[in-house]
C-alpha cells in the first residue's frame, strides 16, 4: 500500500495531463486570435482610406454644365409648377449670396454660390440661369486662371438670352485680355445693334481695328522671317538663298510676281 502510494505520488493525476495538454493549445489559439485580430484592423484601416480615396475622388469630379443640365431635364419632368417656383426661389437665395460674396472680394466663394444655383434652378427660367452664368463669368474673371471658362459662361448666358447686353460686354472684355481682339471686335459691333450709344462699345470699334492690324503685321513678320529660314536651309545646297528673289508687286493687278538674282562672280 506504501509503494503503491509512493508511486501514485509521482503519477501525475488525469487533470494535470488535461491542464497541461491544453495550456499551450491556448497560448497557441490566443496568438493566432492576436494575429488574425491585427490582420483585420490593418484591412479595416486599408477600407477606410480606399473609401476616404473614393470620396475624394468624387469630390473632385465635378459634373459638366451639360451634365447637370441632362440630369435638370428628367428631374424637372416631375415637377410641379409650385415646386419649380420654389426651386427658383432657392436658387435666387444663393445667387444673392454669391453677390454679397462677390462685392466683398470672395470671387472663389461667389463662384461656388452661382454653380450651387445653377445645379438646383429649373431649366424653364432661362432668364435667371442667363443672369447666374453671367454672374458666375464675372467672378471667374476675377480669377486668372480662370477665363477662358469665363467666357465659356458668358456663351451660355447669351446662348439663354441673345440680348443680354452685359453677357455680351463681360466677353468682349475677357476676348481683349486674352489677346483675342477679332471677336472682341464682333462683340463690341454686336452691342451696338441693341444700343448705339453705348460708350465702352464706341471707343472699342475704334480702338480695336489698329491694334489688330499691328498684330496681324507682326504675325505676318514673323511668318515671313520663319519661311526665310526655311527657305535658305532648302536653297543653300544649290548655292542659293532667299536674297536671291525678290517679290515684285504689279501696280494694275496688285499680283505679285518673283524676281530673281544672280549672285555676283
């Protein structure tokens, strides 16, 4: 009985074996949580930039005019003549917003204002969507960067209301600064049919004609002095160049007709 308890004294027991059989089970179960647990908070962190990314990419897509005007069409279709008006209304709301923003020098924001009108203003009141482009042109104008679509606005409110005498000033003024001085010109001319008196218009179709003509004098130079280039990289090979002839003007026919030199042994 002795030996025998002895010996059981060095047995371990059915719970030992059990406890450490499954000790390191869940020191095993425990780590492989912890990594598994890592793993997911990694890719939730990595879902929620790919979604921050999306959203920022969203964000900086901005629909085209024509695009929000297509998406105007099928959601003025369901309108009431009550809900357009007070659509109408919201967007007069952001519009004056935008003039105030405008008169205290926050071109960017005013800009901002009139898009916002012109995304919710319904297609039928072509007038006041002629008046936000308008507005939208001469907040743009303000900006450098931004007039070429300046005039781009200034084309759609005259497109909206073909006798808009101001959309009409505003572009011809954006067509002078950005050396486009032709249809300035027309522009200026266009004003006239609708008010003959107008000042800036007068003094603009008088102002206008020489300095075009000088541009046109200078391109023509310039593409004079090029072609002469050219023409003594062809002609050197045979021992020539471009002084070697000469345009001569006929008085009665104003054709020309070239003259050629020999040069000097």
């Amino acid at each position: 009985m002795d030996n025998a308890s002895d010996g059981s004294k060095g047995l371990k027991s059915n719970e030992e074996v059990i406890e450490e059989l499954t000790r390191d089970l869940k020191s095993s179960c425990i780590k492989v949580d912890e990594n598994a647990e890592s793993k997911n908070t990694t890719n939730d962190s990595w879902d929620v930039l790919d979604k921050e990314k999306d959203n920022d990419s969203a964000q900086d897509a901005e629909p085209s005019d024509d695009a929000i005007e297509d998406l105007l069409k099928d959601r003025d279709l369901s309108l009431s003549e009550a809900e357009q008006e007070e659509l109408k209304c919201e967007a007069e709301g952001l519009k004056q917003t935008g003039n105030d923003l405008f008169k205290n020098g926050e071109y960017v924001s005013a800009i901002s204002q009139y898009t916002q009108a012109l995304q919710i203003c319904p297609l039928a009141y072509s007038k006041e969507r002629s008046i936000l482009y308008a507005n939208r042109a001469a907040a743009k104008a303000k900006c450098q960067t931004e007039k070429d679509s300046a005039i781009s606005d200034c084309t759609k409110a005259i497109e909206l209301n073909s006798a808009y005498v101001k959309a009409y000033i505003r572009r011809a003024q954006l067509y002078e600064e950005t050396n486009k001085l032709d249809e300035a010109l027309e522009d200026f001319k266009k004003v006239l049919t609708f008010d003959p008196n107008h000042t800036e218009a007068n003094h603009a179709i008088k102002r206008l004609p020489p300095l075009i003509n000088e541009r046109n004098e200078k391109l023509k130079t310039e593409m004079l002095g090029k072609l002469k280039e050219l023409g003594n990289i062809v002609l050197k090979p045979f021992g020539l160049s471009t002084n070697n002839f000469e345009l001569q003007q006929d008085p009665n026919s104003g054709g020309y007709s070239v003259k050629f030199h020999q040069n000097p042994m």
